[in-house]
C-alpha cells in the first residue's frame, strides 16, 4: 500500500471502507489500519478472539508513548451487512465521495470515526508539537455482534500489560443528525427474556379436554407491560420493556397449541441493577399466579460516567469547533464502552448515526474534518505538557 496521507482523515477512512470487514472476516481492515498507525510511532499487536463458533477474528491494540496521562481510543472495524446492494446509490465498499459525502458501509459507524482520531494524531505529531503520556487505539473486531469478545480481548491484553487508562473515547456515532449535537456519557443496557407457558393441546370445540396455553401467556406479557419501570431520571429515559415476538406457530383455527411462546427485549437505565430488575420481572410473572418458564439474558448494564476531564474537554472542543454545545445524552444501545466503564471515565463522540446501518451510509467531509479537529483539542487539552 503506498503511504497514504494521514493529515486528511478521507484517504485513511476510504482504504477501510474498501475492506468489506462484515464480521467475522476483517478483508484486511486492521491491517490497513495498522500499517497507518505504524509510521506515526504505535506499536501494533492483533489480539485474537474467537467467534461464537471458536473460530479465530482479529482486534487491534496499537500504543504510542509511554506514562501518563493514558488516552484510550475505542472503537470498531467491523461493519453490518450492505443488504441490498441494488437499493444503494453506489456500491457498498467503493468508498465513492458523491457531493461532498463519503458513501459506504462503515463511513459513519464508524470507520470514519477512527480516520479522524488517526488523522487528529497525526496533525498534532506533523506540527511536532509535544505528545507527553501515552495514546492507545483499541479496535474490536465484532462490536456488531453484541457479544464483545473482542472488547474483552483488548481489556485483558491491557489488564496482562498492566495498562492503566485515564480515559476512553469511544468513537461511535454519538450525534443523531448533526455534529455537535450529544456527547454520550452513559448507556442503557439490555435484558433479553424468553417466555414459555405449556398447555394441552386439543380440539376447540372441546376445550375441556384440553388446557389453552395462549390466553395464560397474554395474561402475562400483560402483567409484564401494565406498569412502568420507572420514571427515569435526569439523565436517563424511562426503561422501557417491548414485547418483540408472539409465537404459537398454530396454522388453523380449530386446534388449541400445546404450547404458547413470546420474546421480549428491556433497554435498562440506571435505576436498575441487572439482579434487580430481573426479581421485578419475575414478581410481576409470579403475582399473576400462572405457571411459566423464563430465560432472561443481560447485555450489558446501565451506566453514567460523572462529568469529568475527559467530558469537559470534548464539550469544549465541539462548541469551540461547531458552535453547538452538545447535550449529555444516554439514549440508544448500547456499546463496547461497557467493558471500560469500571476501568476509566467512558464519553463517547463520534460522527452522524443517522445513515448508520441503512443503505447509502454516509459521511459528510466537512463532519469528518470537524471531528479530526475536536479530536485534535482533545488530545491537545488532555495529554499537554504541564505548564
Ligand atoms: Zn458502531
């Protein structure tokens, strides 16, 4: 590959995105990505974690300096699927600018993201302006996923280095549909449950001999749903629980199903601890009276990290460079953040999630030079010299 031209966060965010990285294959996203970082001094290691099936993928650790202050740069290379590429206005992982737009999968979420940061270093070392403390990038590759293998990879290689950080900067795309809009500083988290209740089956026209499973399952998703969770808080909306499957899988009308199923997916806040809100459930279900089985799943918990360093430099950094004083939000999903959350100050901030994981994904160049620039201040505010 010839050298690109890292002062200019576009060249770097292209060569990525020509990496068709849908997990679990990287097509030599990390590889690209490291052989940037190498010339600007990071050390680059791949760690390897493995797929759900045991297969191996790789993440990227890349560390320049050494001491503190410690910046840690979190983010991903891997990318949802096109879907269908018809419905795209160019292909997929041509990485085509259009108007002033990069176009492609990935541009928003968030390889464009991670060319900033990488082009923010740059600037500051091209100027060959001091750098004191230490700068890590961590890039997972399987954030898509929910699962986090990789995320937890990167924080044992850090925790067998005995890595410490001041801070983590996730580069996700934090602002929904202008820059400058949200600095997120906590994130939801998410319970998934699966509901059974078991029946006979038999005839509708008998309905004596059999036992109907299906009014027994309404009867709780309703009691699931008739009360809120909570009222939320000042920084966080209400948890809110939807019922996202009902499944009986009975094709006729005279046959009462042997068994009745539904799914449900809670995004948390922080009035809840993952324990607490599962008893909650389970009383609402029990109260009811009626049997039932139930698996419940956490993805992550709720957190806030307190306004801080990190949080105050980044408010700063965005109105100084896009006149927008951002709010501090905790709305969405959730992230790889939440692996870090216990170890440093967690903020994120990145590009526009409006186009993330729709077709014709996109990012405007002149977002993507305003967010090398906030990056810039960042790195220039945390990590400089002591006066
Ligand atoms: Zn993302």
């Amino acid at each position: 590959m010839t050298r690109l031209n890292l002062l200019d966060p576009l060249p770097l965010a292209q060569e990525m995105i020509r990496c068709p990285s849908v997990y679990p294959d990287d097509a030599g996203c990390l590889e690209v990505l490291a052989e940037a970082l190498e010339p600007l001094g990071f050390d680059c290691q791949t760690i390897l974690a493995q797929t759900a099936e045991g297969r191996d993928f790789p993440n990227l650790y890349a560390k320049l300096g050494s001491g503190g202050p410690h910046l840690c740069f979190l983010g991903h290379s891997d990318v949802v699927p096109p879907g269908d590429r018809d419905a795209w206005s160019a292909d997929p992982f041509a990485a085509e600018v259009r108007e002033g737009r990069l176009m492609g999968r990935g541009a928003a979420d968030m390889k464009g993201g991670i060319a900033a940061f990488v082009s923010s270093v740059a600037r500051i070392l091209d100027r060959g302006d001091a750098l004191p403390g230490s700068i890590s990038v961590l890039i997972a590759g399987d954030e898509e996923t929910g699962r986090g293998a990789g995320a937890q990879a990167l924080v044992a290689e850090a925790q067998a280095r005995g890595e410490a950080w001041d801070w983590c900067l996730v580069g996700e795309p934090s602002n929904p549909d202008h820059l400058g809009q949200a600095l997120k500083i906590g994130r939801r988290g998410s319970l998934c449950g699966s509901l059974k209740v078991n029946g006979v089956q038999g005839h509708s026209a008998y309905p004596e001999k059999a036992n109907n499973p299906v009014p027994k399952l309404l009867r709780l998703l309703n009691s699931l749903i008739a009360q809120p969770l909570d009222q939320g808080n000042e920084r966080f909306q209400p948890s809110d629980l939807q019922i996202t499957s009902v499944d009986v899988g009975n094709p006729v009308f005279n046959l009462i199903p042997a068994r009745a199923e539904a799914r449900f997916n809670v995004r948390f806040n922080s009035e809840h601890s993952p324990q607490g809100l599962q008893e909650l459930l389970l009383k609402r279900l029990s109260d009811t009276g009626l049997a039932y089985e139930l698996d419940m799943e956490v993805h992550g918990e709720a957190y806030l990290t307190q306004e801080g360093r990190l949080s105050r430099a980044l408010r700063k950094a965005v109105e100084q460079v896009t006149g927008v004083t951002p709010e501090l939000s905790t709305g969405g999903g959730f992230s790889d953040g939440r692996f870090f959350k216990d170890l440093c100050p967690v903020v994120e901030f990145g590009l526009i999630s409006q186009s993330a994981h729709q077709v014709d994904e996109r990012a405007d160049l002149e977002d993507l030079e305003k967010l090398t620039q906030v990056y810039e201040q960042v790195l220039r505010e945390l990590l400089s010299p002591a006066p």
